[in-house]
C-alpha cells in the first residue's frame, strides 16, 4: 500500500480476524486504502495522534461489533472506540465517518457521543443477516466521498437525490405509511406487481392506482428526473427505478414480504 493516504481504519477483535480480512479484501478490490489495526502505524508515532490524523484528513472510522467482542473484558478495540468517539463529538450527528458494523448478533455499547445521543443512535450495517448486500452499501458509503463532477445544478441533483433517498425509506421501513389502509400487503399493490390486464387493474382503483397515490407519483417523477441527470451510470446500490407502477408496487411487496419473513421466524404475527 506503500505511502497513498489511508482512507478506513478497521477496529475491531482478533477473534473477528477472518471477518475483517474478507471486508479488506472487498476494499483492496474497489480501491480503497485501509489501516486494518495500529500495527500499520510507523515505528515512533503515538497512535492516537496518528488516528486523529487520518480521521481529520477524510478516513473514515469502521467498528466491527460481534459477539466475540462483547465477551471481552479488554481489548484495545475499547481505546480505539473512545477515541473514535471523542471525535465524533467535535463532527455533526450523522456526520457518516464513524460507521458501525455487526458481523454476530450483539449489542452495540451505549457510549456517549454527545447531544443526548449515543454509539447506539447511529445507523449500523448488520453483515450477518446479508454479507453482500451490507457489504456492498459499506462500499457505496465510502465511495460516495468521491461523487462525478456535476454540471451547474449540483444543489438541486443533491436535493433530489436526498427527498427520493427519504420517500424510498417511507417503504423500506416497512410501517405502512402512505399506503391503502397503512397495509403494504394489500392485494392492489400483488395484481399491480402482477401482469395483471387493465381490467383487473381498474377493478382495484378504489383502493390505489397511479393516479391516486401520491408516494408513487413523486418518486416516479424524481426517478425520471434522477436518470435524465445520469444517476443510473453511478450504480448506487441504494438505487431503485420507480418510473413505472409495476415496479413501484414489486418494491412494496418485497419490503412487505420480508418484514413478514422476519416476524414469523421470531415468532411475532
């Protein structure tokens, strides 16, 4: 990796060494530069300090949480947290460079980061449930620093981007709102997903259509307007064309559908 600027350091527990290596790998892969533990900090320099360096110059500050680490009384993975956390006082709530992972089911600690807020208030990424697909948005996540020159209107592109990114997570929470009834598993949204002719379609009218959702309209029109700008080219991963009421209504199944999955196999409704 020679002398480039690292741009991820990795905390976590040795026992979580196999782990860490496959996330490493992935970043090797998409050409992102990484301290994977304080070994990699030159002989002489007071670790802390060179953190602090690499953290104030753009890195970001990846916690990989697991089972093994809560069952650990000490590690050093505990200094580098406070540490992490000390500076993520002195950043913006949701500033996006401390990025906390789970590889096993755990608890995230409960440290303070300030504005009533702790560790556990930030958004983590749950690789155990989906390897892939959370390592594909860790990746997203990161590259997302390095975003294509826009032309004059990068203000308004940013201000689309973010009300599409808000509507599309109206579904993925998966609480209903916005839809028939506040129920996703309606079957207006099943024969919309289906090749249903438009008779059928019509006969569903009453509950939702194209016409009458006002969800789907404004993320049909910001998907239209998001890919006349060229955002397909940009493969996000958090990306999904809802120009068409079929499509609209596949989401809201899959969402529906997996929430469901989920409360059976713990036991719930």
């Amino acid at each position: 990796m020679g002398q480039a600027k690292k741009r991820v350091f990795v905390s976590y527990v040795r026992n979580n060494s196999g782990d860490v290596n496959r996330i490493c790998e992935a970043f090797r892969n998409n050409g992102i530069e990484y301290w994977l533990d304080r070994d990699q900090i030159e002989p002489g320099k007071i670790w802390k300090q060179a953190i602090r360096d690499a953290i104030g110059k753009g890195a970001f500050f990846l916690a990989c949480f697991s089972d093994e680490y809560e069952k650990r009384t000490e590690t050093y993975m505990n200094e580098e947290l406070l540490l992490g956390v000390d500076m993520l006082r002195s950043k913006p709530f949701n500033s996006g460079w401390l990025i906390p992972i789970k590889l096993s089911p755990c608890q995230i600690p409960q440290l303070d980061i300030g504005a009533g807020k702790t560790l556990q208030d930030l958004q983590y990424l749950c690789f155990y449930e989906d390897w892939d697909r959370e390592m594909e948005r860790l990746i997203d996540l990161i590259k997302r620093e390095e975003p294509p020159v826009q032309t004059g209107a990068d203000k308004k592109y940013s201000e689309k981007v973010y009300t599409y990114r808000g509507l599309k997570s109206l579904i993925e929470s998966g609480t209903g709102v916005g839809f028939h009834n506040a129920d996703m598993g309606h079957p207006v949204y099943r024969v919309g997903a289906s090749d249903a002719s438009p008779e059928m379609l019509k006969d569903w009218e009453y509950a939702d259509s194209p016409g009458k959702s006002l969800l789907y309209k404004m993320l049909l029109q910001l998907s239209k307007e998001l890919k006349e700008a060229g955002i397909e080219e940009l493969r996000y991963v958090w990306w999904y064309d809802f120009s068409e009421w079929r499509d609209f209504c596949k989401f809201v199944i899959r969402i529906y559908d997996k929430k469901r999955r989920k409360g059976l196999g713990s036991g719930l409704g």
